[in-house]
C-alpha cells in the first residue's frame, strides 16, 4: 500500500473546469480510485520480486510505477494531453493497469 510520501496527488475532481465533457465526477473519482489501486498492487509486486532477489523485474515494475503515477499527476491536474502522450508511450501490459473508461476518455486528446 502506498504511504502518503508515495501517494499521487489527490484527485482534483472539485474543479469543474478540469473534468472532461461527458465524464461524470463520480465516474472519474471511482477511475482514479480504481487507478490508484492498481498503482498499489503494482508496488506490492515490486517488493515481492525484491523479496525474491528478482531485481531485473523489481526494476521493471517499479519503472512502470513512476510512469503510471506520472500520468495520474498529470490526469488530476487536468493536463490530459500530457497524460494521453504518456499513455501513447507505454507498453501495452502496463496501458491496462489504467481503467477502461479513464483511458477511452484521457486518449480523445490525442487522436
């Protein structure tokens, strides 16, 4: 589980101004919820593959990591095309650590 130093900022969803058309508050805030869970069992996997002395795959996951808490940053600061670029990047397994829904809508800005 993350502590507070490892968190991503908190979900911005009580300015209107950042959320995307056609995305309901609840929607988004049950996304980034979802998010921030799979950014969590991401770093649980990390720690059991250092556990394991798997250090190449420690390395990988926790690359993933910073990578998806980059784009979290830049979803709840409301700069989804940054967000949608670095989604661009990723490798397809780590692309579906993001939520469904929040994916579809972050990569309309950068079709």
């Amino acid at each position: 589980m993350m502590t507070n130093q490892d968190q991503p900022d908190e979900p911005r969803v009580t300015l209107p101004s950042r959320l995307i058309a056609s995305y309901e508050a609840s929607d988004f805030s049950e996304d980034l919820g979802q998010f921030t869970r799979s950014i969590d069992a991401l770093i649980q996997q990390g720690h059991e593959y250092l556990n394991q002395k798997d250090y190449e795959l420690t390395g990988l996951t926790f690359t993933d990591v910073s990578d998806l808490r980059v784009i979290y940053d830049h979803i709840t600061q409301g700069r989804y095309e940054r967000a949608a670029k670095q989604i661009d990047d990723l490798d397809t397994a780590v692309r579906d650590e993001i939520p469904t829904r929040l994916y579809d809508k972050i990569m309309k800005f950068h079709r």
